[in-house]
C-alpha cells in the first residue's frame, strides 16, 4: 500500500496569492476554485475566495491551501519562530519542510521564497546537512528548506 502525504494550508482570503507564489517558487500546476464554482452566489462576501487549491509540480512538490470563510472565528494568534543557542523557539502547530537532493537546487529555492520573508536561521552549511535554512514566508507559513544528507554527496 503507498500512502501520500499533502500539507493543507487554512489562509484567510490570500490563498491564491500564495499559491500563484508557490508557484512562482517549485513551478508545476495550480488550481484555484472560488466558492462561487461550487454554486456560492457571486455577491455573497466569500464567493470569489479559494475552496479548493493546489500547486502541484513534477519534482513532486504539491501543497493544497483555501481560504477559511470569513465569519470563522480566528485562532489565537501565534508567537514568531526564532531559533537561539542552536533551539528552534515557536508557538506554531507545524512547519512546511523541503528536502533537496544538492544544496544548488535547495539554494535556488531558498532564494524565491524567502522573497518578503522572515529569516529564521540564514540557509547554509549545519552539522546535519550541507545545506539548512528556515524562514517564515510574507503569508505566514514558516518553512525548512534543507539538503537530504542522505543524498548529499
């Protein structure tokens, strides 16, 4: 049995800016449908938002994202990752990691995603890889980027 995994990103009306940016950042195939294209009438305040979205590329990248509807109630707000004395310090639930096979090709990536992003730790060289980096993204999404040391040569 192969079982896959997606990670599933909630926003609150800027699903599709981030997604056309993932896109922009792993390339591949995106998926934008408002909940108007599943019958929402179009002057509700929600209709043009993402219900479904997905970027999908052939190096196997894939994240799905919608836009919360707007009377959700919010969560509580969360504290911004920092890493200190080599300890990642957060208050969020989870990160989006990316391996690599080449610190080239995780480098490249590193370089448009971190576009308008938060640096957590600056990507290069860690005693576990040889290449690591983290940042949280101008939507809020905190990500890993590193290389597979597996496949590191």
């Amino acid at each position: 049995m192969a079982i896959t995994t997606h990670t599933h990103l909630n926003f609150r009306g800027d699903a599709r800016a981030a997604l056309e940016f993932y896109q922009s950042v792993f390339g591949g195939h995106l998926t934008a449908v408002a909940y108007s294209d599943f019958g929402m009438p179009k002057e509700l305040p929600d209709a043009d938002k993402v219900v479904f979205g997905q970027v999908t590329a052939d190096s196997g990248f894939s994240i799905l994202a919608y836009d919360i509807p707007s009377h959700a109630v919010a969560g509580a707000p969360l504290t911004a990752t920092t890493r200190e004395n080599g300890l990642t310090l957060t208050g969020e639930r989870f990160f989006v990691a990316v391996d690599g096979d080449t610190a080239e090709e995780v480098s490249a990536l590193w370089d448009k995603l971190s576009d308008g992003a938060e640096i957590v730790e600056k990507f290069g060289p860690s005693p576990f890889s040889p290449g690591f980096g983290m940042l949280t993204d101008r939507f809020g999404v905190t990500w890993i980027l590193q290389v597979n040391a597996a496949h590191a040569g």
